[in-house]
C-alpha cells in the first residue's frame, strides 16, 4: 500500500508565502503521480526536472539532484527549484493555501 510521507500537506500542488512572495510546492511522496509533477514543472519538464528510471530528479544550484520521498519541492518566483525538507518548510513559509477539502490551491 502506498503512503503518504507528508501526512500534513495538501497530497497535490499548493502556493504560500514568504515574507512576502508567492512560492509554489509539491509534496514528493509515494501518492505523487507523473502527472502531478509534468503538471507542477509545465515546461520545465525535461530541461529541469525529468523521471529517469522511475526516480524524479531536479535541476538546483547544485547541480541535478534526484528526490527523496517525504521531501517538497519548491518554486520561487524566480523559476528556481529546490528541494526542502519539512523543518525548512516550518521556518521559512506560512501554512498551505488550502481549501475547504484540505486540497491545494495554486
């Protein structure tokens, strides 16, 4: 069965904030399809984020950089990615904007 490595986000795309930028996220768990992240990346699907081998990997500052179950990946509005963990989530961004179902909104 699968599950969901981070029970307390949105399981799709969400938007919060910052200080006071929009940033956008996906939580990368076992629920997350291939559509959800051809979705969240749109064109930068192949040129900064490709599936190889059934393993997602990201293009960061550091190079390109495969992603772990249980992280997020972020967006800034600068059109750069980053994978974060929950506790830098925690200290940098205000809670998911979320809807009356707990479903993202972006």
């Amino acid at each position: 069965m699968e599950k969901n490595e981070l029970p307390d986000f949105p399981a799709t795309e969400f938007a919060a904030f910052s200080t006071a930028k929009m940033s956008y996220f996906l939580p990368y768990t076992s629920l997350t399809t291939v559509e959800q992240i051809k979705t969240f990346f749109g064109e930068d699907f192949g040129k900064k984020a490709d599936v190889v081998n059934d393993q997602l990997v990201v293009l960061g500052s550091e190079g390109w950089e495969p992603v772990q179950k249980g992280l997020i990946i972020a967006k800034f509005t600068n059109n750069k990615y980053k994978i974060i963990d929950v506790d830098y989530y925690r200290r940098d961004f205000n809670d998911p904007i979320i809807d009356s179902e707990g479903k993202g909104i972006y």
